[in-house]
C-alpha cells in the first residue's frame, strides 16, 4: 500500500441534482443532467472559502472584546452558505426558464433549499476519492 494512493485525484467534485421526493435525475431542456461542479473540501479554494469565513467570525469576536458576544444560527446560516457558493465552481442547471449565471447562487441556493442537502452530502463523502 502506498499512502499517495489515498489522496485525491481531482479538486472538485460533481453533484447530479435529483428530485427530492423521486430521487430521479433532473434533466435540463436539452436532456442532460442538471450538475453542479464544486471544489471539494480538500482543495485550496474551499479552504480559501471556510477561511475567510472563519476569520469574520473570529473579527466580531475580537471586536466585541469577546463580551456579550453571541453567534447566532443566523450567523451559522449565512456562513454555510457563503462557503458553498464560493465554493461552486461552475454548474449545468435551469432556473427560472434559462441558464443562469453563477451570480445567482445564493439566490438559487436559498430559494431553492434542497440543492445544499444534497451537495453536502456529497461534500461529506470525503473518502469516495479512493474508488477513482
């Protein structure tokens, strides 16, 4: 066994959105898969994205003289979700009739909640690099 072997090939990660209730693939007008590509949680950019999220955090405390100073699920909320639209890279998905922008992540990831459960759940499969 040599350990090089169990580090990851690739710094993203590709998530097929399925329908929430049917599990079944979702499909874009020309028919092919809804997709969104995100860089895994090993790579520099999403660490990049979980550091600049930890270091707000830690200036408010600092700022507040760590006094009175409650993280709120707001705070945790509003974090997550900045990690993951930075972290997604690029996407294959329809919204609102058309192709959008990257721009319009939060938007999409907010409205549209389901998508983060199932990019987590991919995120958090950090062992899946070994079966390529």
């Amino acid at each position: 066994m040599d350990l090089l072997d169990l580090t990851p090939k690739e710094d993203t990660i590709e998530v097929v959105l399925k329908h929430p209730n049917t599990d079944e693939v979702l499909l874009n007008e020309d028919k092919s898969p809804m997709t969104i590509e995100l860089h895994a949680t090993h790579s520099k950019a999403y660490k990049a994205a979980v550091h600049i999220q930890t270091n707000k955090q830690l200036k408010k405390v600092k700022g507040k003289g760590n006094k009175d100073f409650a993280l709120t699920a707001e705070d945790l909320e509003e974090s997550s979700l900045d990690i993951l639209v930075k972290a997604t890279k690029s996407w294959n998905i329809t919204y609102g009739g058309e192709k959008p922008k990257l721009t319009k992540a939060p938007e999409i990831y907010e409205k549209v909640f389901w998508i983060k459960d199932q990019i987590e759940e991919v995120l958090n499969s950090s062992l899946d690099f070994t079966k390529k």
